[in-house]
C-alpha cells in the first residue's frame, strides 16, 4: 500500500514538470487543439472587442485581392501542414528572419485565422492606420520591415493597450525601458501611447538588442523578457545563440512568443486565402495630419467647436490620457486630426482655446494642468507604515495627481509597491500674455473685459515662493483666503512654485496699520468680490484637504490643537472628513 502511495506521487510530480516544461498547453476538442486562453497573445486580440473606433464600422464586402469574408464554418479554408510549411518557408526565403512551421507555430495560426478571426480582422483593418507609419520608421532605421508584425503579437494593433504588468501602448513600454528611450509620462500625457514617439523607440530598443545578438529571433525574445533572461538561457544551453534550442530555458511566456510571431507574420500575409478582409475602422493613414497646439486645450473643446466626434479625437491621441492637451507656448504638444479638420483648426485656433463647453472647461485650470503636467517623473518604492496621502504630501503632489499618475482607483497602497511620482515642482511659468486669473468665454460672445478695482484699490501681481501655502499669503498680505480665490477664479487652495496670484494693494496696506489688531482679519473687498468672513471676524475657515490633521494645522496657521478642538467640539481627530469646514482662530 505504502509503495502504491509513493508510485502515485511520483507520477504526480512527474507530470507537474512535464507539464511545466511545455510552453503552450492544449487539449483535444472534437479532434482540434484548444489554445490557452489567457495567454498574454489572446488576451491583447481579445482587447479589441473594447475598441470604440470599431462600434459603427463594418466588414469591407471584399479584399484589395478581390477575395471575400466569410464566418460561415462551411466556407473557411482549411489547409494541411504542408501547405503551411511551404508558404512559411517561401516567407524565410524573402525576408532576414529564420521563419519556421511546427506544431507551436499551428497553434497560433488557428487562433489567428480560425477561432478569432473576426478580431483578426479587426487588426487588418487598423494595419491601414499604423503599418505605414511603422514601415516609415524601420526603413529610416534601416530595419527589417516585417518587424512591424512585431506590434500585433504585443499590442494586436490597440493603441491604448495595456498589460497586466503595466507595459504600455502599440509596443507595449515598461516605464523604466520607456524612459531609457525618452518616453515621458505625467498625470496627463504618457508617450507610450503616442503611436509616432513609442514606435521610434521601438526601432532604437530593437537596434540595440540586435546589435547584442546579431540575431533577430533572439533579439525579439530579448525585447519580450529582457537581455538578462536571454543570457541565462544562451548559458544554460551551452552557450548555443538559436530560439529553438534556448527556448525551454526562457520564461514561459517568452517561449511562446517567437512562434506567435511567425504565426502573425503568416496570416497578416496570407489573410486573403483565409477568407479574412479588414474590418474599416473608418480612417486611413494617410488622411492623418497634425496641428501645433500652443495654449491648454481639451478634447471636449476640439469634438464641440470643430464638431469632431469626441471618440475620433481620443482615438488618434491617445498619449493625452485624460482628454486634456497640457500645451503652452514653452511646450508645445503635436495634435492628431483627419486632414478634412485641419482647416477648421487653424482658421478657429484663437477662438478655440477660448471656447466654453457644456461641461464649463476653465482656462484658468487647463492653465494649472499645464503647470503640473511639466514635471519630471521617478519610481518611488512605498515603504512599510506610509499611506497615499503621505506619499503625494512628500512629493508636492494632490491625491488626485498620484492616482492619476498611477492608474489608480482606490486610495490604497501597499509595501514594496512601485508608484510614479514628480520629482520637485512644477518648473513652467505662466506663458507670456496668459494672465493668472484668465477665464473661458463662448465662442459667439466678445472676450470679458476684467471689471478694474475702485480707485483706491490698486492690484499687484504676487509670484508664490517655495514652502508657501494660501493661508499664508493670505495672512502677509491682510486679506482672506476667500478673497485670493475669488480674485484669481480659483476653485482649490492648491498653489504651485512660481504661479501668479492677482492682490489688491490696498489690503496689504491695511494690515500694517497700527490700530488693527494682530488677531482680526481685515481684507479689503473689491464691489464684485463675495466673502463670508467679515471684516471684524477674527476667526478664519478651514477646508480639510486629504491627508490633513489638526497637528498640522495648528502649526500652518500659528494655533493650538487643543483651541481647534474647542471652537469645533471636536472630540476625537479621526473623524475629520475631507471637504469638512473647521473654525480657525490664527495666532499672534
């Protein structure tokens, strides 16, 4: 009995290695081989589903062949081994790469040409958008133009892909390789989505692996899984450079993917004697241009004014992760619009950046979106006891920024958690001719004039300094932080190094005046300004923000806790909520 146990687990164990030896696992189905579902191949075909550029398209009736679509199973073409190998080996005779047929690579041809070969279609029809442009790029880098078949293994074509492991875009970017190649991310803007910038790094990331090899299977499995992996493997094979003899020793996903490139290659080339014909995605390649934006804009603002379809814009600029073009003149960013809309953007350019949506789009904070975005980016490792609203505190950032940033949804992170941070303050000005407190106005009407202050009342133009907060200004320069906010159009009392605030002269005069006392707040209000402290009031009103406690407070405006505590009845601190109001008696 005890020698049956022992048989029944070494056989047991025996087939968990065998089992993790084989790359691509599969089954029989009615006499067919069932791929694995969720591997990172299918998983991206399977993204195009999501793709709203598709939802209003249709099959195009015919081929640039002639050849027609067909989803009837009777009507698929079905082809034997030997006329695979023989079209493949035809393939490897035209082209630098050593394509191959075998069982691996009859996998992904069923996937591709039979069990998805509706989303394969999908890929054909946005090949139209984006092969041009990657043939463009590998030729000037004197590259193999079937490295472009490369994009449909990693990102099947979607240009807003994203991985699970959080590599990016058409070439699917890690952040630190995508920053390696001059990729920049922000809250608002990340190049691994721009189809231009993320496929010019493909081509520099691509030389310099060939150049490691000298070869271009192992080249694309280094571009897979790293140049460190590789090395482990050729040294583990007895130093033997061939995919097909290191590839037991690759990681699992890794083994799998020069077959799915070959597999790729094959039916993006032979799609026509596999009844498959482009799904129209309703835009060609060459009907693309591009504008210069110079001034905050957002993606609401070009589909109302120009009359563009808000998903058109955000399809063809998908680098402007959150429908906002963070653009002054200092930064400039490229817009990507049918040549149809050119005209209409130039000739309405001015009026453009001044349009007011349904929604209400400020300038004033486009302006601050602006600022933000022109920050550099790290990697921070969160550390153990530290929570987001210390990590954003640290790094001058908003709570908002960092979930941003980060693609975050909770207010939570872990240990030993890697989260893109800013690295030091926003480093742009205000752009010449770009007031601080500038607002929106409807197209159709006359710019706003800005109501001037009564004679007595002078403005100054006030540049905040590091370590400032609005309270502070507020307090040196004797008015309300009500006041500064209703003076600059501002809807939070987040300031930035370097940003403008409009002051009326008159209330810092005020604050000098020996007869006022060092506790009572005494603005000045312009006819047009509303404020809810009066000018005898010698309380101010705090908005919690995240992260605050009344420790922190206190010492922000020169109080006591326990004073705080006995203006508000507050009894326990932990019941301080975000957006709650507090009283506030500032010290001497």
């Amino acid at each position: 009995m005890f020698e049956r146990k022992v048989l029944v687990l070494v056989l047991f164990l025996l087939s968990f290695f065998l089992r993790a030896q084989d790359p691509v696992q599969s089954d029989s189905v009615n006499g067919k081989k069932s791929f694995i579902e969720d591997d990172p191949v299918t998983s991206m075909l399977d993204s195009l589903e999501q793709l709203k550029i598709f939802e209003n398209s249709k099959f195009l009736k015919t081929g640039s062949d002639g050849s027609s679509w067909t989803s009837n199973q009777s009507e698929i073409p079905y082809f034997s081994d030997s006329v695979y190998r023989e079209r493949i080996t035809g393939m490897s005779l035209q082209s630098p790469f050593e394509y191959v047929y075998n069982a691996d690579v009859r996998k992904f041809i069923d996937m591709y040409a039979y069990k998805k070969r509706a989303l394969t279609a999908r890929v054909l029809g946005l090949a139209q958008i984006y092969f041009p442009l990657f043939e463009e790029q590998l030729d000037k880098y004197n590259m193999p133009l079937e490295l472009k078949y490369l994009a449909v293994i990693e990102s099947a074509l979607n240009p807003v892909a994203n991985s699970r492991a959080g590599a990016k875009g058409l070439w699917q970017f890690m952040y630190g390789t995508g920053k390696v190649y001059g990729l920049k991310i922000s809250s608002y803007t990340d190049d691994r989505f721009d189809p231009v910038k993320s496929t010019v790094a493909a081509c520099q990331h691509l030389t310099d692996l060939y150049n490691i090899y000298g070869n271009w299977s192992l080249a694309l499995a280094a571009y897979n899984s790293g140049a460190g992996n590789v090395n482990k493997a050729i040294r583990r094979a007895g130093g033997a450079k061939n995919f097909w003899v290191i590839q037991k020793y690759l990681p699992r996903e890794t083994r799998s993917y020069i077959p799915a490139f070959i597999a790729a290659s094959y039916v993006m080339t032979f799609a026509s004697e596999h009844r498959i014909v482009p799904i129209d995605p309703g835009i060609l390649f060459y009907e693309i241009d591009t504008v210069t934006v110079r001034y905050p804009l957002t993606f609401q603002q070009i589909s109302e004014m120009l009359k563009i379809p808000y998903e058109e814009v955000q399809f063809l600029n998908p680098e402007f992760k959150q429908g906002v073009i963070p653009a002054t003149p200092e930064t400039p960013y490229k817009l990507r619009l049918k040549k149809n809309h050119i005209g209409d953007f130039i000739n309405n350019e001015t009026a453009l950046y001044k349009y007011k949506t349904k929604a209400g789009f400020q300038k004033d904070s486009l302006m601050m979106m602006a600022l933000r975005n022109n920050r550099e980016t790290i990697e921070y490792r969160v550390k153990s006891g530290e929570n987001m609203a210390g990590i954003a505190k640290k790094f001058h950032m908003t709570i908002n920024e960092l979930k941003s940033l980060n693609n975050l949804k909770k207010n939570y992170v872990r240990p030993k958690q890697n989260l893109l941070v800013y690295n030091g303050f926003a480093k742009s000005k205000f752009p010449e001719g770009v007031p601080a407190n500038s607002s929106v106005i409807n197209s159709n009407q006359e710019p706003l004039k800005e109501t001037p202050p009564a004679s007595s009342q002078g403005t100054t133009v006030y540049t905040v300094k590091a370590g400032e907060c609005m309270a502070l200004v507020a307090k040196n320069h004797g008015c309300t932080i009500e006041n500064l906010m209703n003076w600059n159009n501002l809807k939070t009392q987040n300031l930035l190094v370097g940003q403008k605030l409009i002051i009326l002269s008159s209330s810092r005069e005020q604050v000098n005046k020996p007869e006022v006392k060092a506790k009572t707040v005494t603005p000045s209000i312009s006819p047009n300004t509303k404020s809810s402290v009066k000018p005898t009031d010698k309380y101010i009103w705090y908005t919690i923000q995240a992260g605050d406690n009344l420790w922190d407070i206190a010492e922000k405006y020169d109080a006591t806790v326990s004073t705080i505590k006995t203006l508000n009845d507050i009894t326990n601190t932990q019941h301080l909520q975000v957006g709650q109001k507090i009283k506030i008696e500032p010290g001497k």
